[in-house]
C-alpha cells in the first residue's frame, strides 16, 4: 500500500484524468447559449440575478483548473481546488435530491428542470463520479508529485 500512496505514476492519472473532465465539462458550458445559468438556476441554492454571471464563471474555472492539471503546474492548489469544487457539486446535487427536485445537474452541459424518473439512481451515479473526482483531487493536494509535468 505504501508504494502506492504517492506513486507519481497515479497522480499522473489522477491528473490527466481531473484535466480532461475539467476541460470538458467547462469547454461545453461555454459553448452553451446561457453558460451553465440554466442548470445553476435549477439548484434553486442562489439568487436568479446572481446565475447569469456564475453561468459563465463556473465554466472558464473549469477550464482553467482543467489546464493547470494538464501541464502539471501548481498541481497540489489546483488538486485542492478540484476536490473543492467537486464536493461543492456534491453538495448541490444531494441537495435537490433532499428538496425532492428533478434536474439534470449540468455537469457536462444542458441542465435544468426534467421529469423525475430515475431521479434517485441518477442523483446517487452523479454523487458517486464526483466523489471519485473528489478523491483523485485530494490525492494531487496530498502528493502533487507527477511525471510529464511542467512543474516537479
């Protein structure tokens, strides 16, 4: 087990794989016609004035966190600021899940209100993924150490 804790080659993984899901998922929120301020509103936690703005922070943060892991620079701050980011999501996810809403979380673009069947099964799926995201962010705050970085 001890070789595997802080293995460079897994935080490497870890990296790449925060990366491209960052890059992604922010990438399509920008693409959008509303950022993500349509899925934002969903979650009914802000106030309606504040979405439109979120809408298009939250993606370029995305994207930013998703280039910093890719180059490996400031790897341990942006694992920190992945796994922060991601619990934030948890959070919000098992929040409409508790408030009995039906949405699509628009984790990867689209969002907003839908019908709710399979409501549970999706909820739990998506908080699952994103603790996994979690973890994989807190390793690279834990042992920022990884290959093929511009940072060692």
């Amino acid at each position: 087990m001890k070789r595997l804790l802080g293995n460079p080659l897994v935080g490497t993984i870890f990296r790449v794989i925060l990366a491209f899901v960052f890059l992604y998922a922010g990438g399509i929120k920008l693409l959008e016609d509303h950022g993500a301020r349509d899925a934002i509103m969903a979650y009914r936690l802000i106030p309606p004035s504040f979405a439109p703005v979120l809408g298009y922070v939250l993606p370029l943060v995305e994207i930013g966190l998703g280039l910093l892991l890719l180059v490996g620079l400031f790897v341990k701050e942006a694992g920190l600021a992945s796994a922060i980011v991601m619990f934030l999501f948890i959070i919000g996810i098992a929040s409409v899940w508790i408030r009995g809403y039906s949405i699509d979380c628009g984790c990867f673009g689209g969002g907003g209100d839908i019908s709710p069947e399979g409501r549970s099964t999706r909820y739990a799926i998506e908080i699952v993924r994103d603790a996994v995201f979690t973890l994989m962010g807190y390793w690279l705050y834990r042992w920022p150490s990884t290959l093929i970085a511009l940072e060692k």
